[in-house]
C-alpha cells in the first residue's frame, strides 16, 4: 500500500477530534523531549524520542476511538504510522485538519 493510500485509512482511524489532538499534543512533546534531549546531550535518550508520542496516541484511541479501534502501528507497520502521524500534526498545524 502506497504512502497516500495509507495516510487516507490512517485519517479513518482518527475520526474523532479528541483523538487526533492527544495525537497532537503527544506530537508537540516529543518536538520538546528532542530539543531537551539534544541541548543537554543526553545521547542515552535518542533511542526513546519515536515513542514518546505513544502514551498520548494510544489513550486517545482507548478513550475517544471507536469500538475496535486499535492504533495502526499494529495493522500496517511502524514506519507508516510515524510518518503519517508526521502528515497528520504538519495538517492540523496548516488548518486542513480541525482538532476542536
């Protein structure tokens, strides 16, 4: 499955805006832990920044997703998720997508 083919099934998944803004906000935190990370050179920390968004992501699909609802991590693969998490906090951030 293509990249777009997938961010498109990736946005089915995050319907409810609650969801997408812990997705958000998770996203915001992981900018701030790498900066934090990076200024104090805690090198032993790189390895942990593409899971900070983790806690947020998946408490809004336990929380605000719908029944059946799993993260997509575990349907099509890390790589996928992450970048279109990416997609989907620059689309928030440019108003194509609402949160509230």
């Amino acid at each position: 499955m293509k990249l777009s083919e997938y961010y498109k099934y990736y946005l089915t998944l995050h319907e409810n805006p609650k969801c997408k803004l812990l997705h958000f906000i998770g996203q915001w935190v992981t900018i701030l832990f790498t900066i934090f990370v990076l200024y104090n050179w805690y090198w032993y920390l790189i390895p942990l920044i593409p899971f900070v968004i983790y806690p947020f992501a998946i408490s809004g699909h336990i929380l605000f997703g719908e029944k059946g609802d799993k993260p997509s991590f575990n349907k099509m693969g890390f790589i996928k998720a992450k970048i279109s998490d990416w997609i989907m906090f620059k689309d928030i951030m440019l108003g194509r997508l609402k949160i509230w």
